[in-house]
C-alpha cells in the first residue's frame, strides 16, 4: 500500500490530518488555530453529528457509521474544546492522540484520517465547507475507508475515518 500526502488549512475554521498505515505513512497537519470558547446554541451534539453523518453518508455510500469511532470523535471533540488547541497534533506529544484512542477502545485498523471543524451548527454549512477543501473531500471520499464516526461539542465536530 502506498501512502498519499495532501492537506492544509482552508480558513481557520478547520484543518486536515491524514495518516496511511502501511508500507509508507504520510502526515499533513496544520498550525494549531485557538479556540474561542463560546457558548453552544444549537442541536445537541449527537443530533449535530448524526445530521452530519446523514450529509457524509450521501456523498460516500460505502462509509458506515461506527459507534466506537463516535465515542473516540466525541471525546476528541470535548478534549480540543477543554484544552483550546484546535489542531491534530497534541502540543506536548506532537501526536494525535485520536490513533492510540482508536486503537485501545475500538480496533486495529489498516487505514484512519480526520477531519475538525469548527463553525456554524448548521450542518450543511459544515458539510459544504468540508466537501469545498480538498483535504477534507478527500477523507469523505476515500474509497478504503468504511466506517466513519463523528463528535461534535460546542463548535467543534470531529470527524473519524478508518478501514480494518
């Protein structure tokens, strides 16, 4: 399996990691925007994300929602939000933190990338801003991803990507 790199931020609203597991990993991450802690509004974060995953599951049929890689998107989602470091990597590891979550509450997998938002709660607009930045397009179409979990808390919707 070979590896791909590609990625950036669009605006400061969000950023792109992406990690292939095989022969060759490749990582793109962006500088860490900070937080504005604000108060939510909106639907709750489950409705937020299940809304959210009804827009990716329509652009991609073969992603398949996985309650684990929700739970693991949920706490990244409160974790970014508690620290104020809107980014992948952690700022005292240089990891993200997402892959060991996957790997010790889930499963292995073969293949896994993430997509942060921050913005709006109006899923659509964070979809669309999603789907218009080809980092972030290219996770929500990655033909080897299969499962697909998503978190949202206050501002923040994480977005889990992985095959087995």
């Amino acid at each position: 399996m070979g590896g791909r790199y590609g990625g950036g931020i669009l605006s400061v609203l969000f950023v792109t990691f992406f990690l292939v597991i095989g022969d060759v990993s490749a990582i793109c991450a962006a500088l860490p925007v900070p937080v504005r802690r604000t108060r939510y509004y909106g639907q709750s974060g489950k409705e937020l994300a299940w809304e959210m995953f009804s827009l990716v599951h329509q652009e991609n049929p073969r992603l398949y929602w996985n309650s684990c890689l929700a739970r693991v998107a949920s706490l990244r989602a409160r974790r970014i939000m508690a620290s104020g470091h809107f980014g992948h990597k952690d700022p005292l590891t240089g990891e993200n933190p997402a892959w060991g979550m996957i790997r010790d509450n889930c499963f292995d997998f073969r293949e896994a990338g993430e997509n942060l938002v921050k913005g709006s709660d109006n899923p659509e607009m964070l979809d669309r801003a999603l789907m218009h930045s080809p980092p972030h397009r290219q996770n929500i179409m990655d033909p080897n991803f299969e499962l697909v979990g998503i978190g949202c808390f206050h501002e923040i919707c994480v977005q889990e990507f992985a095959s087995y």
